[in-house]
C-alpha cells in the first residue's frame, strides 16, 4: 500500500519559534508538494520539487521555506511562526507515469498561539 | 492558464438520493482530470481520473464521471447516496503536455447527508 506520512497529525506552536513540517512518500516519485488548506480558500500551493535538492516557489511562499535533501523527503519549514500560517498542511507526490495523480498525505494541523 | 471552476460550495442531499457534482475547466487542450474526496480531518484521496479513452470513467466507492469535451466539464455522480459520503469533494486538472505537472484546484464542494 504506497502511503504518503507527515510526522504529526496536531502541531502547537507559538509565534516566532521555527516549524518543521517533515513529509516522507515511499512510491519513488519524482514531484513532492506543500498546500495550505484554509476553508474557503480550498488547497494552496506553497512550494513544490521536482528533484532532489530542487524546489519551486508556488503561489503563497511568502514566510516558508523548503528542503528536499534525500528523494523521498520534502520538508516545510516556517523560519518564524505567526498566527496568520494556523491551517491545515498537506503533502502530496506524484509522478507522470500515473498522469501525475496526487497522492496525499493525512495532513498536519498546525496552530499557532 | 488553467482554472477549475466548482459553482458549488455546498450541496445537501438525502441518503439514497442521486448525487451530481459540477466542475468545469478552462484549459487550451484536453487535460488529465481528477477527483478527490476528503473526510473530515484527513487528507485527498483519489475517487477517480480521466486521461483518455472512454470518457465516462467509473472510480471507487460507486462514484463515476463523464468528461463532456465540448463543455470542458468533468461532472461527478453517484446514483445513490450514503451517509458516509459526506465529505469535500475536489476537481483537479493536470496538463497533459508542456512537461507541466502542477495540478489546478478547483476550491472544493461540500457535501451534507440527510438520513
């Protein structure tokens, strides 16, 4: 069963500390992304990768940043948490054998106080 | 560029009654489509794709679409509905050339079941 995990499902921070948000996919695949999901906005993207040490800014950059340092792991990193980046995150991988259909994980649902 | 356009936020139905969900595309050629579902508190998963062929695709958990080219509309249905579909529904699309694999999102359709 291929399986997309991020390493917590529940995440309290507070303002200013650094977040680590760490997404592990076990399917080979060459594409890794980050969305935000906030209601009403549906799924954002923030940064994506297409390789190894490669990375693409998406729609909404701004106050993250990203590190793919091994092929089945993408990281999201909040350098300074502040209480407007309270949402839901969601890690996807995809490859274009499958038409580059999403696989997702369960998300992480962070909140910062 | 592309765009996915859901013209529902919401839709409530009862359980065992016929479900259509809309969602229509703009895009220069035939894109790869999707749709994914989310329970509550979870993560997407894949209810079914378009790529070629057939263009009315069946996926998991009774749900089927038909890609209608001359209306770039990618409409999902399901004859009769139960109350464990309730959830968010999502249209995706994909180009299916340009060597672009970044999805377009459509901002999802919520759906409510009555007993």
């Amino acid at each position: 069963d291929v399986k997309v995990t991020q390493s917590s499902r529940y995440l309290v921070k507070r303002t200013g500390e650094k977040v680590f948000l760490e997404c592990v996919q076990d399917m080979d695949h060459e594409n890794m992304f980050w969305y935000r999901q906030d209601p009403g906005l549906g799924l954002r993207l923030i940064y994506f990768s297409y390789d190894v040490k490669m990375k693409e800014k998406g729609d909404i950059p701004e106050g993250y940043s990203v590190s793919r340092e091994k092929k089945e792991r993408f990281s999201l990193i909040l350098e300074s948490a502040s209480t407007n980046q309270t949402s839901m995150y969601l890690c996807a991988s995809s490859d274009d054998v499958l038409q580059n259909e999403q696989f997702f994980g369960p998300g992480t649902r962070l909140t910062v106080l | 560029a592309q765009s996915v356009t859901q013209p529902d936020i919401h839709i409530t139905v009862s359980e065992g009654a016929s479900l259509e969900l809309r969602c229509n595309y703009s895009y220069g050629a035939t894109p790869y489509l999707f749709w994914y579902v989310q329970s509550p508190g979870q993560g997407l998963q894949l209810l079914l794709k378009y790529f070629s062929g057939d263009t009315l695709v069946q996926g998991i958990k009774g749900f089927e679409a038909e890609f209608k080219r001359s209306q770039s509309s990618f409409n999902l249905r399901k004859p009769s509905v139960h109350w464990s579909d309730a959830a968010e529904y999502f249209c995706a699309v994909v180009p299916s050339s340009g060597g672009s694999y970044i999805p377009t999102f459509g901002r999802g359709t919520s759906l409510i079941v009555h007993p």
